[in-house]
C-alpha cells in the first residue's frame, strides 16, 4: 500500500510551476521529491490525477499562449522561452494538443480580442 505525502507533492507542483519554462524533467522532479521516478509518479498520479510529465506540458501550454497573445513576439522564440526543445517539438505538440498551428491560434485570439 502507498501512503502518499500530499505536502512533497504539493512542493512539487510549487516546483514545476516555477521551472517548466527552464526545461525542468521528469528526472529532475523526482530528484527534489527524494524518491525513485516511479515511485514520485504514483505519489503525483494519486494527488493531482496526471503525470507529471502532463502537468510540466500544462504549465508550459500556459506560457506557450500567453507568450502566444503578443504579436511582436516571433513565434519561432517561444518554443526557448516556453521550455521546449525546439520550434519543431513545440510545433508538433502544439498542433496534437490544439488541432491547429500556432499562427492559426495567434490569428483566431486576436479575432475575439
């Protein structure tokens, strides 16, 4: 039987919030909680119901639109200062998630502005 520490995943949560956009791992959250990976991953799934990977790409999501609202910034940059690897990885998750590009995104946020 797993006995969870809701206060480490708390903590957790605090960290991924901080440092998703840096490029923070899986690994790296599982080093700060002080456990296996797979233990980190059942504690995490049993408080908040997701991965942590699920829940390092919803924070980074959240900086990917906003990032998204400022027409003068590139959409090329925002793949660096939204954490991920590259324009392409971010290009591809992006369209998986949303069903369209970012431009395409950009372009309906700024019609209902």
């Amino acid at each position: 039987r797993l006995v969870c520490d809701r206060s480490k995943v708390a903590s957790v949560l605090e960290l991924i919030r901080r440092r998703a956009c840096e490029g923070i791992t899986v690994n790296d959250v599982a080093s700060a909680m002080g456990v296996s990976r797979r233990v980190t991953e059942k504690h995490f799934r049993m408080v908040t119901n997701k991965s942590i990977l699920q829940e390092i790409l919803d924070r980074r999501f959240e900086e990917v639109f906003e990032l998204l609202r400022n027409p003068n910034l590139k959409i090329g940059a925002i793949a660096g200062m939204s954490g991920f690897s590259s324009e392409i990885a971010l290009r591809k998750i992006f369209r998986e998630r949303m069903g369209c590009s970012m431009k395409d995104w950009r372009e309906w946020q700024c019609q209902i502005s």
